[in-house]
C-alpha cells in the first residue's frame, strides 16, 4: 500500500473506532438515547391484540435490553476500527521503510 493508502486507511480505523467507542462508554448519553428510541419505535412490533391478554413485560428490563444491545453494537465498531487502525499503522511504517 502507498502512504496515501495507509493514512485513509487509518483515518477509517479512527472514525469507526471512536463511532464505537461513543457508544460503548455511553458519552455524552448516546447508548441510552439510541436504546429507548429503538424501544420506543418497536412498541407496533410488541404490541398485544385486545382480545390476548398477556402479563404485560417489564418495560424497564426491556430498556435496558435495548441500551446494553446499543452498547454492545458500539463495542464491536470499536473493536473494529482499532484493529483497522493498528493495521493502517503498521502498513504506514512499512511504506515509510520502502
């Protein structure tokens, strides 16, 4: 690879690591607004037809099924982008030595 090559390939390991890593480590509250919103948008899908009478689900404990699922989605971006980063890093030291 050229060095123009390594540096975006570094510059990508690096937008998908921190992508990744905002939501992982849940900055600035992104895991939990991502997990409620998705909960929130799958309410048509849960729903109950009248005539079925069901318990009805803990809504807190499928909260927080959506926000460790949103959380856990980050931390596979993350380890992701940083083994793309440390890829990008070693392909730069190789062209560099070239």
């Amino acid at each position: 690879m050229s060095v123009k090559e390594s540096i975006g390939v570094i510059g990508m390991g690096l937008l998908l690591g921190g992508f990744g890593s905002v939501f992982l480590l849940n900055l600035f509250g992104v895991a939990d607004e991502m997990g409620e919103r998705a909960y929130r948008q799958s309410a048509g899908i849960r729903g109950i037809a009248p005539w079925k009478w069901i318990a009805a689900p803990d809504e807190h404990r499928d909260l927080l099924r959506s926000v460790r699922w949103a959380r856990a989605t980050g931390a596979g971006f993350a380890l992701v982008g940083f083994v793309i980063l440390a890829f990008g890093a070693v392909d730069l030291v190789r062209a560099l030595d070239h």
